[in-house]
C-alpha cells in the first residue's frame, strides 16, 4: 500500500510523487499476530521504514529502497483483552497521546440512568423496572467477559467488543413498548435476544460466536435461576416491520426514513417468524410498485437471516456488510427485509461506476 504511492527519485530513493511529502495513517497498528517467540513480523517491517527509513525490495532480495517524505501517524486500541501491544522498538519513534477507556462504573451509571428513565416513562411495573436495572451490571460483566476471548486479527480485524455493542443492545431493548413487557421472563427475554444481536451477530466464526453465546446464556442463569434460563434459552425471534400496507406504500414513494409507522413485536418461535416473514414476501410479491419479484425458499436459516438484517437496518446508523459466495441470497435477503421496515432500496454495482464522480452523481440522485 505504501509502495502504491511511490514515485523513484533517484537510485534507489524512492518518495511520494511530484516531490511532495505525505502523511501516512495507519490504523490498528498494534494489531498483526504475535507468533510463538512473542514477535511481530509486520510491526517489525514498519520500525524499519520508520526508524531506517528504508523497505525491502521484494523483487531483488537483499536490495533496499530509501524512502523518503513521508510522515507516520498511528492508531490502535488499548492493549488488554485479546489486543497485543506494540513492541517497544517500534513505540518509542511515537508520541503517544492516550484516550482513557470508560471504566465500568460511569457506563453503569449512564445505562443505568436510561434504564431507569425509560421504565418511568413506559410506567413499567416494580418487577420490571428492577430486572431492568439490574441487567445493566449483567450486561457489563459480559462486555469484560468476551473482550478477554473475542481476539481481533488482520482476517477477523471486526472480532472487537466496544462500548457501541451496549448502546446498540439498549437502543434495541428500548424499541418495544414495555406494555408487552409484564414480567421478568418477558424482559429477560428481549434483553438476551438483543444481546445476542449486538454481540453474536458479527462473529463469522462458529467458534467465537458459541463461546459468546455460551457466556451469555451462563450470565443469564447466574442472574435469573436456572428456571427462567431454561425459558429464555428456547429460539425466539423480535421483528421490526412497518406497520401497515399503507405506510409501505408510502414509504416507497416519499423515501423518508420515518414516514412508516413501525411495529417491533416478539415472535414466540420459528413458525411466527417464518408467518410474518412470509407475508411481507407474498405481500412484496403482488406489490405492483416493486419491479423484481423475489423467489425465496424460506427455511430457517434465511428466516433467521432476514431478521437479523431487519434488526440492523431498522437501528439508528444501522449498517452491515454481508459476507459470502455469490448467489448465496444475500441480495435477496436484503430486499425482503428493506421492504419489511418500508425502506427504499437501492442497489449499487461497482462495474457501473466508474469513479467517485458518478457515485457522488448517483447519491444526488437519490438523496433528495
């Protein structure tokens, strides 16, 4: 990447091009594996061009380019929690400017204060309003607990566990109406289903995603007794869709975000979510303002998938990056669950776009 932006010089001098000097950003720096005698081959690649300034020449071995103009500016996360620390021979070339993490007192007290202010306003029952506050230590306790297992890489560089997964796990929890929530099991049971989206979801590995989901359900018998973790534990699903034909149609027509009327409802099982789901698809199906019918084969995997894509775009600055083989569905998916929460969907292909210019052209178009 770095050698993408350099222009020979002279001899074996190399610098950014038209004489210029560049700065160059580099994120996660600490992040390359460690092996087993405790190195970092990247990191020690990087200390060469910093401290020597100079890069090996991978196309004569042996030989090396001089590198010159180019500043160093890096980032990465504190180290603790599956995160390594930088090797002191690279450090010490960096002035280091520290951002402290939120300590766990001051995130219970702020998630606290929004549970505590959301029961009040919901007027929830005294049952519901102590389990509900009570959940915010539960939830910390898992959030200390997965950044010791949930390790980060150059492959699963998005194996992280940050404060965004609690404010995304809240702004779930908070999205139904508490007149549905009566009881403990009932909360307990929208909290466990939001943590798993906010901390399963993005783990690609079976291996991680097992361990966060045992963790959780662990915690959740720690709290609740062992009966109401056998309840909870059964597959549940929460769907949020727009709450009517007409303010689908609307919706489509307007593009405004919060035109629909948006119902967030518990779907007790497998066969109430695979109804719903099925009646958007039939609904979008004889939709004459849709252009592509879609041909979906919903068993469970893709009923599961659609809501959790569902979860994602219906969130506040929801966003996702979907990841597999092509013809796998995941357009498909997409458009079905855009449909559901009355978004208007828009489908880029990059062969299309040549260049910045006409993306920016595209989005004008769009946006308006």
């Amino acid at each position: 990447c770095i050698e993408s932006i350099l222009e020979r010089r002279q001899g074996r001098t190399y610098g950014p091009a038209g004489g210029r000097a560049c700065s160059v950003l580099i994120t996660d720096v600490s992040m390359p594996h460690v092996n087993r005698h405790g190195h970092q081959a990247t990191a020690e690649m990087l200390r060469e061009l910093v401290e020597d300034r100079v890069l090996a020449n991978f196309q004569k071995p042996g030989e090396w380019k001089f590198v010159r103009g180019l500043d160093y500016l890096a980032t990465m996360a504190t180290p603790g929690g599956g995160r390594p620390d930088l090797p002191p021979r690279l450090k010490r070339h960096f002035t280091l400017v520290y951002v402290p993490r939120v300590v766990r007192v001051d995130l219970e007290s702020i998630f606290g204060s929004i549970m505590r202010q959301y029961a009040a306003q919901e007027k929830a029952t005294p049952e519901v309003t102590k389990v509900a506050n009570a959940s915010v230590s539960v939830t910390m306790k898992i959030f200390e607990q997965l950044m010791h297992i949930i390790q980060p890489t150059s492959v699963k560089f998005h194996h992280t566990v940050s404060v965004r997964d609690i404010s995304r796990l809240y702004a779930g929890v908070i999205r139904l109406h508490w007149d549905e929530i009566t009881t403990r099991e009932s909360f307990v049971r929208l909290w466990k289903h939001e943590a798993e989206r906010a901390f399963t979801d993005k783990l690609v590995e079976a291996t991680d995603a097992q361990a966060a989901l045992q963790i959780i359900n662990l915690n959740v018998s720690e709290w609740c007794g062992a009966k109401i973790a056998r309840e909870v534990s059964k597959p549940t699903y929460f769907c949020c869709r727009a709450g009517s034909d007409e303010d689908i149609s609307f919706e489509q027509e307007t593009g405004d975000a919060d035109a629909p009327t948006r119902i967030y409802e518990h779907c007790p099982g497998l066969d109430a979510a695979h109804e719903v789901v099925d009646r958007y698809l039939q609904r979008h199906n004889d939709d004459p303002a849709t252009s592509d019918r879609l041909r979906l084969a919903l068993f469970e995997y893709a009923v599961a998938h659609v809501l959790k894509i569902l979860h994602v775009i219906t969130l506040a600055r929801g966003h996702a990056l979907l990841l597999g083989a092509s013809s796998t569905g995941k357009s498909s998916l997409t458009r079905l669950a855009t449909y559901m929460a009355g978004h208007f969907f828009i489908q880029l292909s990059p062969g299309l776009l040549p260049g910045r210019p006409a993306f920016v052209e595209l989005l004008k178009s769009t946006v308006r």
